[in-house]
C-alpha cells in the first residue's frame, strides 16, 4: 500500500517539474505584450459602447499569432481544454491571442465581452483593457451629425463636419428628407423665410460629450445603442440639450404636485391664453433632467400672440404665466435655482424668454428627473399642475 502511494507521489513530482518547466519556458517563449501595444497592433475602438457577447476586436474568429513567439499561449489552452485550440496551435503552427494576459474584466481570453450588463464601452482600466458596464445613469449631449447649411446659391449637406452635397435653390423641394418633425415643406419654409445665408438647419443628431467618458457617435449609431426612443426624444428638443440615454437600477419617487388654475384675463383673449396654457404643459411634460444639467422645453411648439401695449412689440404670449407658476413651484421646492426666463412675480415667465426653448431649469440633485405637467379641465377654471419625479438609484 505505501509502495503503491509512493509510486503515485513520484509520478506527481515529476508531472509538477515538467510542469514547472514548460511554464518556464513558455512564459520566456512568449512576446511580451502590453494593452497598449494591443491596442494599437488591432486598431481596438477604445471609447466605443459595445454589448455582451461581442468582439472587441470586431471579429468572430480568434486572433491568431505564431506559436514559436508565443508558446506561453499553448499554456492558456491546455489548462482551459481547448482541444480546438491545441490542435490548431500543434497543427499550423499558430495559437489564439490570449487576451488575459492584457484584458481585465470584461473580456474573455478570446476578446469577447463577458459579464457586461447594458452598453459597456472599451477602456483602459490601469495597464488593462476592460470593458466597463455602464454607470446608474448616461447621459449626453445632442449635436448635429447631418446637416443643411444656407448658402448665397441654393443648400449645402454636411454629414459628421463634412461636406457631402450642394444643393442648388430649385433642388431644395425634391429632397427626399423627413420625419415626424420635418419634410420637404418645411425645409423649403425655413429656406425662404427662416434662414439667412450661414443659417443650419439639421436632419440628424448625434450625442457628443458624455458622462462616463465615451466616445461620441452618429445619429445611426444613437438608434443601435439606446434605442429609437431616445432619438426621438432628442428631435423633441433643442439641439444641446442634455439627453438621459441609459438608467440602470432605479426607483421612481413622485414628488410634491403643485397646481393653479388659468384664470380670466378676457382683455388678453381666454380663448387664445387657454390654447397657450396647454402649450406650455405639453412642451415641458416628460421633460427628463440628467444630474447636475441644464434643460429647456420641447422645440417644436408654439404660442400664439395676444395683443399688449406693454410688452416690447405690443403682443405676448398670454396664458403661459399660470402653468409658468406651477413648474416653479415645483423645481424651487425641489431645491433648484428659478428657472432662467421666470420671475419671482405673479407674470412668471418674463418678457423676450420663449417659454418653452428659452426657459431652462437646472437639476442640482445627484440623479435624474423627469417634469410631469397636465391639466385638468377646460376654460378659466381650467387647473394647471406639475410634479417633479425622481429617478432615485436603488445601490
């Protein structure tokens, strides 16, 4: 019995020095590689969102490198029982890249990504790669991607800064550009009545500037990652503004809900302030807030004009001041600062400010908002509300 023990121990020993030294000597086989050096060898997108599952290197087949500089990789295979791996490496005399020994979390030996929930992005973490998950929150900034810019003899297209099409005046019509927020018509409209020569007028946005460092992508590229919800909500809204494009683990929390009512004011036209109350709710409800940013209303609505002798050009925009009343309300006792565009009076909203692209409200608190306004109602009894909804993280 102990012959039999002594013998399986021997063999152990053994099997541990040839162990030992193959691992020496695969390890001084092996080229010394660094993230960097990786990442410029591959081109690897470093900055880009990228999903579970997928390659960092953009390919579905491994990365394959000379076994004779690389034998250290054989390592990798036997110990993971890649029987592919080994047959490929003893056979053709290449081996995959293993990407352990530059990647951390995140990516497998094989470079593709693993254990990443949401849109990650590849970085460096340290002298690592990593793709890293997504923060509790994402946010960006609209900015054109594609473009119309006004010139003395007709339209110029410009996509991602550049210059793709000159488009002279009696083209502009047979353009075949639209959405739910612009066509032919419109763009024509804005070239005869809008614009003046320099002038821009934009069909696509993309997002630049964002919070956990990313890179910046196409309009295309905002539908692949965060969705079609997002890109409309970003046309809804002047371009700059911040856009909430992800939220993880989150609890919603209704705040406070403040309201007032229209009123009669009949030398202002009930009618006409009734029609502009309702546009106010409806450019600011569903208004989402990122942390520690600045938001106005919605671009695509508009006020109708009512006649006063003491406004600058005898006409304002009567009616907007009730509902002007109830968002204050609702994000001063959220704690935030008065809206730029409002007054502490009884007219919130101050002349020169459209009150839905001018007035802005900044979200001081560490997470997200969303601004729900409605009305209930009709006439000079017509109630006016707002509420302010937290997007409280759950960790």
């Amino acid at each position: 019995m102990k012959n039999g023990w002594r013998k399986i121990s021997i063999t152990i020993l053994i099997v541990l020095i040839f162990l030992c030294i193959f691992v020496a000597f695969t390890s001084s086989a092996t080229t010394n590689y660094t993230a960097e050096s990786v990442s410029k060898d591959y081109n690897l997108p470093i900055g880009q969102s990228m999903f579970e599952n997928q390659s960092i290197v953009g390919t579905t087949e491994p990365i394959e490198v000379p076994l004779i500089s690389n034998a250290g990789f054989l390592l990798h295979q036997l110990l993971a029982l890649d029987l592919q791996g080994i047959l490929l490496a003893t056979s053709t005399g290449v081996v995959p890249f293993d990407f352990s020994t530059v990647a951390a979390e995140g990516i497998d030996s094989y470079g593709n990504v693993v254990d990443v929930d949401g849109p990650g992005f590849l970085t460096y973490a340290g002298d690592k790669l990593t793709v890293k998950e997504p923060d509790n929150y994402v946010w960006a900034y609209s900015a054109p991607y594609k473009w119309l810019e006004k010139t003395e003899n007709g339209i110029d297209i410009y996509e991602d800064g550049k210059l793709v099409k000159s488009v002279p005046v009696d083209q502009i019509r047979e353009l075949d550009y639209k959405n739910d927020y612009y066509n032919g018509t419109t763009i024509a409209n804005w070239y005869n009545y809008d614009a003046k020569e320099g002038s821009t007028f934009t069909l696509e946005k993309g997002m630049v500037a964002f919070s956990d460092g990313r890179n910046n992508i196409s309009s295309a590229d905002v539908t692949k990652i965060f969705g079609k919800d997002v890109v409309d909500y970003a046309f809804e809204y002047p371009t700059g503004s911040p856009i909430l494009l992800y939220v993880g683990n989150y609890t919603e929390e209704d705040g406070e809900v403040y309201g007032t009512s229209l009123g009669s004011y009949p030398e202002y036209g009930n009618a006409v302030r009734e029609v502009n109350a309702r546009q106010f709710v409806e450019a600011w409800n569903g208004t989402i807030i990122p942390p520690k940013s600045t938001s106005s209303g919605k671009d695509y609505v508009y006020f109708e004009s009512a006649s006063d002798p003491e406004a600058p050009g005898g006409s304002a925009a009567h009616g907007v001041c009730p509902p002007a009343r109830a968002l204050r309300a609702a994000v001063t006792s959220e704690g935030f600062d008065l809206p730029v565009g409002m007054s502490w009076d009884e007219n919130a909203v101050m002349f020169g400010y459209n009150p839905a692209q001018d007035i802005t409200v900044t979200n001081n608190h560490d997470y997200p908002v969303k601004l729900h306004m409605w009305t209930e109602g009709e006439g000079t009894g017509m109630g006016i509300y707002c509420q302010v909804i937290r997007y409280i993280p759950n960790d």
